[in-house]
C-alpha cells in the first residue's frame, strides 16, 4: 500500500506514533496509480508544499513491491540507487519531501534498508549534487571515497551524488536528507570539491544546529506555510546549505551581515555562550566564520556584539534575582557571565536604570530576604 498526503507533520518526532514508532497519515489525498512505481506528480522542482508518501507491505501488496514503490519515491526525492531490505518480511516507510529555492528537503523514516549507489548509476544521472544526511534517530554507516561515516542522532555528513556509495541503516532509523545542485554550493562558498568534507559526521550543536534545525522545519511544513516560507526564505536556502559545509571545513562564510544565516548562527552562539566570562568578540567571528568587521556589521542595528551580550546577561539575571530572592546578588553575577560584581552593577543600571538591589526590592515579596551579598 501506498498513500500520500499533503499533511507532513505526522512525521516530526514531536507528533504522537503508533506502535512501531511510524505514525499514520493524518488524511489522503489521493492513492498511488497501479504498478511499483508511484507517481509523484507533486515533486516537480517547482514544489514548494511538502508531500508525504507512505509505502508498507500487507497481504495485498508483498514486501518485494512495497520496496520497489520505496526505491522509486527515493529515486524521486534525493537520487537514484539499488535499496534493498536489511531484514525479510514486514516493510515499511515513510517519507516528506519539499523543494524550496533549490534544496530539497527529504524527511524519512524506515526499516532497515541498504543503500547503493553504483559506479553505473553515477554515469547514468545527469546533474552532481551535494547531499547532506541529518540523522535524528538510530544510526546510519555510509561508505564514500575510501571513508565510512557512522552517523548516530545528532549528528550530519555530506556526500557528493557524483561518487559512488553504500550506505546502511538500522530499523527505524530517521533522518533529514537535503539535496542540491552541487556548483551553486561551491559557488557560494568558494570551495573546491575536492574541499567538501565527504563521509565525515559532524555533531549538529552550536552554529551547525542552527542550520540543521532550519532545514528539519522546513520539511514538516504544511502546505500554506510551505509557500510562504518560499517566498520569505526566497535564495537563502542554498546560503544556509553553503555555510553548514563551510562551518565543516572551517572556512570564514562570504554570506552577507545581513543574511539570514549568519544572523541566526550569530544569536544562536550568543543563546549557548553568554554566561561565559572569557567570551570575546573574536571568539564569536570565529564560531561563526566571519571577520570581526562582518560581526559588527551584523549586529550594528542592535548595538554591537558587546550590548546583545550584555543584554542577554542582564535579562538572564533578572530572572534569577525573581526566581532566587535569597541568593547572593554576586553569585547571580557570577553565573550570569559577569566577571566581578562592579561589571555587573554597571551593566544592570546602564540595560534597566537600577541597581540589582533595588530590582531586588521591586521585584521580592515582603518577608523575604532583598539584598544579600
């Protein structure tokens, strides 16, 4: 059986499953033509709202089949190879897929299944593409170019649709696959391919979090937000893409200060750094591939790298002075990132146009304890 639907978001690990881990679809929009191949007439390159396809075996269609329609929706979404089950009998997967600029987006979980990709089907397709695996749950091993990826969840490794590959997954598995033209990426970052970093997973914390995170929800989409984020996003895709292999090998990024991703790979670093003392300026352009001059540039309408970190300190250790009104004004200090408490009192007088006391006071109930020090 094959059904597709419109409604994606049965897929995201946030949507409640059955008893399998594969949930259902929600609602069809209509079934798949007879034959192994289904026809997939709304996954041209103009696609912008994200289809889900669901293939599984049962008495009337033989896991034999159901693999054959699962190979020809992959073929579809990220590229042609032979996929065959890594356990006999039941099957079962089931897949989301969207275009927007030109990356697709392919969320999917499955059973066991082998992947390969051979010399012969390398000659045969037409168009190279960069291809990036986001695994979020179970474990992917990937052979490419005389390396193996072992990827486990949290984790994303780029491939390159121009080699051949062989890759295995365990039951269950999902993951976020992303596919696009392979010059357009080199393009913009200003990489070799020689220079892509192929079979390598990387962890997807920090600045690569944000791309990933970007890209897995763009796939559970629905259809009317599918289309405006085209619009919104309309050429950023392709940067964001850009910058994550760019954030792997290590390079500055050429996106521009005020692009999408480097904005948010900036407030993104800032969120998971800011109580630490020793963070400096240089250590953020660093992080976030781009000069100092860049940085500035980026964060100009709101002050300047120095005031969005002072901001988030104070913001953070005001929550602390109203959830902990008997703890010590200096150890709030101290786990807010500020390095002596004359910083600290300085920085909250210039953000609120008080002392830490007399927030304290304001903000404390009567019979408890305002300043202690």
């Amino acid at each position: 059986m094959c059904r597709i639907t419109d409604r994606p978001n049965s897929l995201h690990p946030k949507a409640a499953a059955d008893t399998d881990g594969l949930p259902e679809p929600s609602r069809c929009s209509r079934e798949a033509l007879p034959g192994n191949r289904a026809r997939w007439e709304d996954a041209t390159v103009e696609q912008t709202a994200a289809i889900t396809v669901e293939v599984r075996s049962s008495s009337t269609l033989p896991p034999r089949d159901a693999f054959e329609q699962w190979e020809a929706l992959m073929a579809d979404a990220i590229v042609p190879s032979a996929i065959s089950p890594l356990h006999q009998g039941h099957w079962r997967g089931k897949i989301t897929s969207a275009q927007f600029d030109r990356v697709s987006v392919a969320l999917m979980r499955a059973s066991a299944q082998q992947v390969n990709r051979s010399p012969k089907m390398v000659a045969r397709s037409q168009g190279e593409f960069l291809l990036a695996n986001i695994v979020m749950e179970g474990t992917n091993w990937t052979e490419q170019e005389g390396r193996t990826a072992e990827s486990v969840a949290g984790s994303i490794a780029f491939y390159d649709s121009g080699f051949p590959l062989l890759s295995r997954t365990t039951d269950n598995a999902m993951s976020t696959m992303l596919r696009a033209p392979l010059q357009p990426i080199l393009d913009y970052a200003g990489l070799t391919r020689d220079e892509i970093p192929l079979a390598i997973p990387i962890p997807t914390d920090g600045a690569m979090g944000v791309v990933t995170r970007f890209f897995q929800d763009m796939a559970t989409l629905t259809a009317v937000e599918a289309e405006r984020a085209s619009v919104a996003f309309d050429g950023q895709t392709t940067g964001m893409l850009a910058s994550a292999v760019l954030l792997a090998v290590g390079k500055e990024s050429p996106a521009p200060a005020n692009s999408l991703y480097t904005r948010q790979q900036m407030m993104a670093y800032l969120r998971n750094r800011f109580t630490d003392p020793d963070l400096t300026v240089d250590e953020i352009a660093r992080a976030c591939l781009v000069s100092r001059r860049t940085l500035y540039r980026m964060s100009e309408g709101l002050g300047g790298p120095g005031a969005l970190i002072r901001r988030m300190r104070i913001e953070y250790a005001k929550k602390r002075i109203r959830s902990e009104p008997t703890r010590p004004l200096n150890s709030i200090a101290t786990a807010s990132g500020f390095s002596s408490d004359r910083h600290f009192y300085r920085a909250f007088q210039i953000e609120t146009g008080m002392t830490p006391g007399e927030f304290r006071a304001q903000a404390t109930p009567r019979g408890l304890i305002a300043d202690r020090r």
